[in-house]
C-alpha cells in the first residue's frame, strides 16, 4: 500500500527536501505552500498523512490543525522552529497527533510518520470490528449470567447495570467474539480504537485487570508469552 503524505510549508527547500526523501521510502509526496493550498489538495484526493508548518502565511498552522480535526481524522504533524513546550502542548490540543521541530532529522521523522500511520490503521481494524459486530442479527451476546448489549454498548448482570470505559468495552467484545482462544496483546491493542501513542502492552493489562474487578477474575486467563484467553462459555 502507497500512503499519501501531504508536505505543508512556505519554505520550497524544505519541502523538495521532505518530498524527495519520502518518495524514495515509497511514498507518494504532495507539495501545498500555504493554507489554501492545502485545502485544494486535501479536498481533491485521498491524503493519509499532514506534515504541517506552524508558520505559515496566512492562516497559521495552529488553526488549520483545529480545522482538520473537526473534519477529518487524518494524521497529523506539526513542524515547528519553535521548541517550548507550551507551543507543543497547545499543537497537540489542537488535534496534531504528534509534533517535531526543525532542524530535524529525516530519519526521525520517518519512523514518526511510520508509527502515527500504524496506529491510524489499528484504529481502522478496530472501528471495522466493532461495525461488523454490531451488524449482526442478534445484538446480545450472553456469557456466565453476564449480557453484552452491543448496539447500547451497555453490559449488564442480571438488573445490575456494570459501567465500562469504552476501551473496557471495546475489549470486552473481542474477548466476547473469540471465547476459548488466545489472543496476543498485540491484536488486543488493535481493538482499542483510539491511536493514542502511549498505547502498549502495559495498558492492555491494565485495562484487563479492571475487567477482572468488574466482572470476574477467573473469565480471564493469562497465557504467559502468548496473550491472554476469554474463559467464559459464550451461548449461542
């Protein structure tokens, strides 16, 4: 698969830097010197991911990563000559996945871009499982006394009504989906739709050993080296 990287900067070396180097990594590489630019290309073809200057002119690249995100959920890089971390906290208030300054190494910035479209993807799985789970006929699946309302998103015990996050949900249904069977953390991970960059494996426990106070500590087993197994009995 060839991902679309859309380069947003005033400044031409930088960005015939930047193009020449992603495109020799396989990547297809769209140039846009300013706001408008930008929108024109955004808006006339598919583009995964935005390396976006914060200095732009016209509109700043601040806004535009507020307006992006209320759009669309591409990936976002804001590139900034500016190093405080203020300037950081507020690019990533705005919506920016992650956040380099200049000058910055090619190589660096690679691997970023690599791990912000690797976890845009895990966050497709996740959204696509949870569509095809609720697609079908029969929106409760029933385990141990439990019911998992899939449409409501609601799990209940009887007529007690037990509150999960929706990261406790979201693997709650894997598990649900796949009884008897090992599932690695690293597909777990997959079904936490969210790309938030400090997702790993230690939340993954952290997050099963919170099903295990809600519910029940026995319906989860840990499989060492290989993941972790739903013991419950699902009824069909």
């Amino acid at each position: 698969m060839t991902y679309s990287v859309l380069v947003v900067d005033d400044e031409a070396v930088i960005r015939a830097r930047l193009k020449g180097y992603f495109e020799k990594e396989g990547y297809r590489v769209i140039e846009a010197a300013d706001g408008e630019q930008m929108w024109y290309e955004f808006n006339r073809q598919h583009i995964d991911l935005i390396m976006l200057d914060i200095n732009l002119p016209g509109v700043d690249g601040l806004s535009l990563t507020r307006e992006l995100r209320s759009r669309s959920h591409v990936g976002i890089i804001l590139v900034s000559g500016r190093d405080e971390s203020i300037d950081k906290i507020i690019g990533l208030e705005m919506g920016a996945d992650d956040y380099v300054t200049k000058p910055f190494e090619l190589r660096e910035l690679l691997v970023r871009v690599k791990n912000l479209l690797w976890r845009i993807s895990l966050v497709k799985q996740a959204e696509q499982a949870v569509v095809e789970a609720l697609s079908q006929p029969d929106d409760v699946i029933s385990f141990d006394g439990f019911q998992l309302e899939l449409n409501s998103r609601k799990l209940r015990y009887g007529e007690v009504l037990i509150k999960l996050t929706k990261a406790e949900f979201e693997l709650l249904v894997a598990f649900a989906l796949h009884p008897q069977q090992v599932l690695s953390r690293e597909r777990l991970m997959q079904q936490t739709s969210h790309r938030n960059q400090d997702v790993n494996d230690r939340t993954i426990d952290v997050i099963i050993r919170r099903l295990r106070n809600k519910l029940n500590a026995d319906l989860f087993v840990t499989i060492h080296g290989e993941g972790y197994l739903f013991a419950a009995k699902v009824d069909d």
